[in-house]
C-alpha cells in the first residue's frame, strides 16, 4: 500500500534526504508555534509529514500548501529542527503550483546559471498585469496619491484656550 | 584501601556505603557546599536523602571534603594522588566517578510564569510557606531539552517526576491540571498513578507545545489536539526540563584517563567500569536513570570497588540469594507479506509496567523488517523507550519505519489485516499482510512475582532488589527492560546482600494438626508468605482409618516479616506466635 515512489520527487527537490524528515517524533510543537495557524486555519505540519510518509494523496488546497509563508517559526522550535518550509516547497513544486514568476526564475536559472531579468520579465509580464497590477492600479496610484502635499491634511491652528483636542479635530 | 569517590549525590552515598561496611577508608569529594546532588534539589527528596545519608555521617573511616575542585590526579602502581584547588593531597586506591546529571536550562522560555519543574518543585514546597493565590490551572509540558537534536537521548525520569509533581500539587491544593505528553515514559506502578490520576481528573494530552505567550496573570498556550488548533490559559506553565551529562566529566576523563561516549556520558567498558583500571563509574554518570537505579548502579559500584575486578567473573550470578528468570523468547513469526503493522498499546495498567521491554523489542523487529524491505507501520499510543532506548528509536524512524501516534481520543480498530484510526476530523486506514499486537505477549507475563510493580514505593527506593529475606531479584523479573542492566543490577544486587543485616524476627508457627486449611491467612498475608501445603493425615470420619491429602497452612520463613496478620486473621486460632 505504500506509494513512497510517488513522493519521491519531493525529496528529490529539497536538499534533504527522507530520513531527515522522517525523524519527526510528533510532538505537534510545529502545529503550536506555525504562523498560518495565526490565520485560524488549523494545520499541522506533522500530519503533512505524516502523509507523505504513508503515501497519502496531498490536496493543493491543503492550507499548509497554500499560505505556507516560509517563516522557519516551526524550524525553530522543532527538537529535531526539521525545515517544513522545504517540504512545503517542494510540495508546492510537485503540484506544480508555483507561480508564473517562480517558473521563469528557475528556469532562467537553468539556462543562464543566473537570473537573467529580460527572460524573467517578459516570461511573467502577462500574468504580472493579468493577475492584478493593472486591475488594481487606480487603487494603488490613489495609495501613492494620498502622500501627495496637496492631499495630506494639515491641522487647524489649536486654540489653547478653548481646551479642545487638537488631534482629534485634525482626525475629523 | 582508599576509596575516592567523585561526587556526594545519592549514588556516590550508596557506594559509600557498601565501601564503608567493609570497613575500607571512604573520601567523599563534593562540588557544592554539602552532599546532595539532584536529589536534594527536589524538596520532598531531600528527606529521604538526609536519612540515607545519617546512616554514614560521622564514621571514622569517612571523609567528605565539600566545595571541593580536582586540580591534579596522576597514577603511579596502580594508586592514584589527586591534588586539590586549595593545596591538599589524597591518595586513593580506587576511584568512583558519581558526578550525576545536570538539569537543562531552557532560557529561552522560562518566565515567572514558565518554570522549569525544579523551580515550580520550590513553589509547591510546603516549607516554602503558602501557595500563591492563583493556582488554578496548571499546565506540564514534557520533553524539553531531550530527544532533541543537540541531545538524542531520553531524560527517562521527567515523567515520573512529573507525575509526583502532580501528586504533591494535588495534596496541597486542587487545581485543574494538564500534562502535555509526547509519550508516557512511566516505569511499574507508576502506571497505576496514572490511571488513579486520570481518574482524578487531570487530563492528559499527546500534544506538546512551545508557544507561551506569558503576561502578569498567567500564560496563554497553544496546542493541537484531536485535530485543530487550542488556545489555552494557565496560571503557571511547567516545563519538564531534560537531564544532561555533567559538562565537568570530560575533564575527569582527561585526567583519570576513561573516555566519554559521543552524548557526553562515561564509556562503559564493562558493567559499572570505565575504561580506565582502577576507575569505576554509577548513576548519572552512566545514563540518565531514576534514584533507585542510582542508588542500584552506587551499590553495584561500590562492590566493584571494594572486590576489585578479579574477583569478578567468579563471584557474579554465583550468589544462591540472587533470583532472576529467563526472559521469554520474543519469537515474531516473520511474515510473508510485504506490510507489517505493530501496535503498542494496552488499556490495562498491569501490562502498562511491559510497554518498556515490549517497545525496544518491537523497535527491533521493526527494524529489522524494515532492513528486508517491507514496509512498516507502528502504532504507537505510547513508546517506551527511556534514555539510550531513545538512539534505537531515532535510528528506526530514519530507515523509514513509520510511526503513527495515537492521540487520547483515538481509537484503533482491529478487523481482520485492516487497521482503522478514527477520529474527528482523521481517518486512516491501513491494510496489512500481519498486524502484530502488544497484548499478544501480554500472556507472557502473567504470574510472575515482578518486583518493580509489588513493591510500594518507599521500599523499593532503598533497597532496589530485594524481594524477600533470602530473595534479591535481578534482571527480567526485576525490571522488564534493556539488557544492558542485567549485569549491573546483579552487582548492585550484591552490593545490597553485603549491607543487608539480619534482624531478630519471631515468626508464626501453625499448629498442623488443627488447622482446617481454610486458605484465609494465605488471603491475609500481604507478603505472600503463606503457602498452602498439601499433607497426608490420617483421617476418620464414619468407619474405617483412611490416609488422604489435605491442605494446610505453611509460612514460608524466607518472605515472612513476622507482622501477624495472618495469627489475627486465623478463624480457629491455629497460628501463634510461641515465645521462647
């Protein structure tokens, strides 16, 4: 029933080897200190380990996959000072579900041995103003426009005695 | 003979006292500025090692130098001169090295409201004055500072000592408590405290955590448990810190010449020798271990000491007062599938004191299999693997043996080669070719006088081997674990025969003829030292004389204490005590 074979690739991907991950105790500190729980997401990094070691299927909707945001929190506090983060990488990477820009940066890599940013920015530039930069952009030229000198809102002159809060008037 | 001894804990004292009893001169060399070790640092202990200690305080032959720091040894025809800070010179025939074990200091959690167990043992000390106001809801948290990365081995005594913890927090106050738990490491009866604690109430979790958040009222925990994430508050967060080699070992060895393993503790040679002629080793310097094996490995060392290495192979298992029995073969019938599926875990307390000896067998077998190329599953609802059982362990996660632990709420069901794990929000199926199950061997246990589980707690402390009066038990029967402590529990077995004196006892006496053979002095009998004989008597009941069996009281002299329970309990006054 084992499908090690099927994980295979992701610990091709990381640097480690199976047995590097596979000392896991399951303490479930990982699950304690991981920033995605912040979210209230209730994930636990053990029981991903857990899957691949039993061959389980992982979902690309697995929360841990999705929000993972590499911050080593887990590494840290680990006994063992397993770095998840990888595995979530290489997770990610099996399921393909990296990034446009990712893609062309590895790629980029591959040919090149370095980040060659003409390939990078014409392999992502479609999805860079598909996914967003130009549908938002009114919102975030009027971010930019709000430190603007005309834009920013000056305080009226306080009248000491009077006794009222100038910076809650300025607020108003 | 001189004996120098490194180290005034419980450990060097037993070896001291054995030493002494055999009338040779005993050095006493401490670090700190009494004897006590870490033992006295637990404020209920440090009684006990107060009175163990007043056995040999002020002898003639001993001599214990306090605040004492080794500057020098050398050794020059098999006799060593070891030169202290402030000037003195010693002479010493044999060396004892007993420098115990050292508690991690976890600063990068404790608080006021994080405590490492030794600081919340003085909050609880009842010489310590009231309790502070807010002691309602504790939290222990296991495991910190061992089987970790920087230290693969088990503590193998934080568990216990937590579960004391909780037994003296429970008789000072009633707070809600929790003990988070990677695995329960308990050993004999204390898997009975357990149960009674659970019963009692305080909850149990297989989760650990090390997100403390920690303001003026208390601490704010998260943990995860039966499938999502749990914020928790409590008044005080309790860290079950891990114990280490003493950081001074190494500079011993440079200067007795014994050398360390890779984790920091004394190279065992032989059993309770360094590899240095003339330097033996107990306790904490050994591995990490609880104080009745302290005290074991100090009598079993000072033995050593005093006999010296000749003597050895002539005296060991040769003495008719030691009693062990052969463990039971562990025969697993190899399968043929390809997946094997182990399952460690019991329900019942009594076969609870096993999880031990059957956790290192299945980590081997597990391994092995694993080494044929089968794939392996081990269900775990709780592994015992204390102190170097630990590095096996490891070793077994990293050939890919995988290891599926089961929390408090999860249940396995067995059906047929199908192995189901329910829970909310967790559902695991496993299909296995052979499932191989702890309370299968479970019926290689039954009758068997164990002494780690019959023994209450007070006795066994002292005396870590006695059975009866004529009874030491060593290895299996006295502790069903690792190999590695049969042979020293047969030297501190020895030790204790040479401390144990013997007392006027009177004993009770059954008058034979009268007795019916009823069997309630057999039930009575807390020792188990009446047995019940089965005699030819010549009977006539209606008619002819006729010769048959019957029962009657016997008292076995070996295990009697002479209580007299068994006189008071006799319906027809058939068992006295005759006064001579």
């Amino acid at each position: 029933m084992i499908k090690e074979k099927d994980h295979e690739i992701v610990f091709k991907y990381t640097c480690y080897r199976r047995e590097d991950f596979s000392v896991c105790v399951g303490c479930k500190i990982c699950a304690s200190v991981c920033s995605v729980n912040d979210l209230a997401l209730n994930v636990n990094p053990q029981e991903l380990l857990l899957k691949l070691f039993v061959g389980e299927k992982i979902e690309d909707d697995h929360p841990l996959v999705r929000y993972c945001t590499s911050c080593y929190r887990c590494t840290a506090a680990c006994p063992w000072q397993i770095r998840i983060p990888e595995v979530v990488r290489a997770v990610k990477e099996s399921l393909g579900m990296e990034s446009r820009f990712e893609k062309a940066f590895k790629k980029s890599l591959d040919i090149w041995g370095r980040v060659y940013e003409p390939f990078v920015v014409a392999m992502t530039a479609l999805d860079l103003l598909r996914g967003g930069y130009i549908k938002y952009m009114p919102k975030w030229m009027g971010y930019a426009g709000f430190h603007l000198p005309h834009k920013v809102k000056r305080l009226k002159p306080t009248n000491a005695s009077k006794g009222s809060n100038p910076s809650e008037e300025g607020r108003s | 003979m001189n004996i120098l001894i490194i180290g005034g804990g419980i450990s060097g004292i037993s070896a001291a006292k054995v030493a002494l009893g055999e009338k040779h001169d005993v050095t006493i060399l401490e670090s700190t500025s009494e004897p006590g070790g870490l033992m006295a640092r637990i404020a209920n202990c440090r009684v006990g090692f107060k009175t163990f200690f007043d056995e040999i305080r002020g002898k003639e032959r001993l001599t214990v130098i306090n605040d004492a720091k080794i500057a020098k040894a050398d050794k020059k025809d098999k006799r060593f001169t070891v030169t202290l800070n402030d000037g003195r010179t010693l002479t010493a025939d044999r060396v004892i090295i007993a420098t115990g074990l050292t508690p991690y200091d976890p600063v990068e959690y404790k608080g006021k409201r994080v405590l490492t167990s030794l600081e919340y043992d003085a909050v609880i000390d009842q010489r310590q004055g009231e309790l502070p106001a807010d002691f309602n809801r504790i939290g222990f948290f296991l495991c910190v500072g061992s089987r970790s990365k920087d230290y693969p081995l088990c503590s193998s005594v934080c568990c216990s000592y937590t579960l004391r913890e909780v037994k003296w927090t429970l008789q000072r106050a009633k707070p809600e408590i929790t003990v988070f738990y990677n695995d329960l490491r308990f050993f004999g009866q204390e898997f009975y405290m357990e149960k009674a604690f659970r019963d009692a109430g305080v909850r149990f979790v297989r989760a650990n955590s090390r997100y403390f958040e920690e303001d003026d009222e208390g601490v704010t925990v998260r943990y995860y448990a039966g499938g999502q994430l749990k914020e928790e508050r409590f008044n005080y967060a309790v860290l079950a810190i891990g114990l280490r080699p003493n950081p001074q070992l190494a500079e011993l060895g440079r200067m007795f010449g014994f050398s360390l393993n890779p984790y920091g503790f004394v190279n065992e040679e032989a059993p309770l020798q360094t590899d240095a002629e003339g330097v033996y080793v107990s306790g904490g310097a050994l591995e990490p271990m609880n104080i009745k094996d302290s005290i074991l490995t100090g009598f079993g060392a000072g033995y050593i000491a005093v006999k010296g290495q000749e003597t050895l192979a002539t005296t060991a298992g040769r003495d008719e007062r030691l009693y062990r029995e052969d463990e039971p073969e562990f025969a697993l019938t190899d399968g043929d599938g390809a997946t094997c599926l182990f399952y460690l875990g019991t329900d019942s307390p009594y076969n609870g004191i096993f999880y031990e000896f059957v956790s290192s067998r299945f980590i081997e077998a597990a391994r092995d299999l694993r080494k044929a190329g089968k794939s392996v599953y081990v269900l775990t609802r709780n592994m015992v693997a204390p102190s170097y059982g630990e590095i096996a362990y490891e070793e077994a996660r990293r050939e890919g043996v995988v290891f599926v632990h089961l929390e408090e709420d999860e249940t396995a069901a067995f059906d047929g080669n199908q192995v189901r794990i329910a829970r909310q929000g967790r559902e695991l199926t496993f299909n296995a070719d052979k499932v191989i199950r702890f309370d299968d061997y479970a019926a290689l246990f039954k009758d068997r006088e164990f002494l780690s589980l019959y023994r209450s707690e007070p006795q066994i402390r002292w005396s870590p081997t006695k059975w009866g009066r004529r009874k030491y038990h060593v290895g299996f029967i006295r502790h069903p674990r690792d190999k590695r402590w049969e042979e020293r529990e047969i030297f501190g077995a020895l030790g204790e025969i040479l401390l144990d004196r013997e007392e006027e006892r009177i004993l009770p006496e059954v008058n034979e003829e009268r007795c019916s053979g009823c069997g309630s002095c057999k039930d009575a009998c807390p020792h188990s030292a009446i047995e019940m004989l089965i005699k030819e008597r010549q009977l006539a009941i209606f008619g002819p004389v006729a010769a048959a069996g019957v029962p009657i009281a016997h008292v076995k002299e070996d295990t009697c204490v002479g209580c007299g329970l068994c006189a008071s309990t006799c319906p027809s006054d058939v068992i006295a005590f005759v006064e001579r």
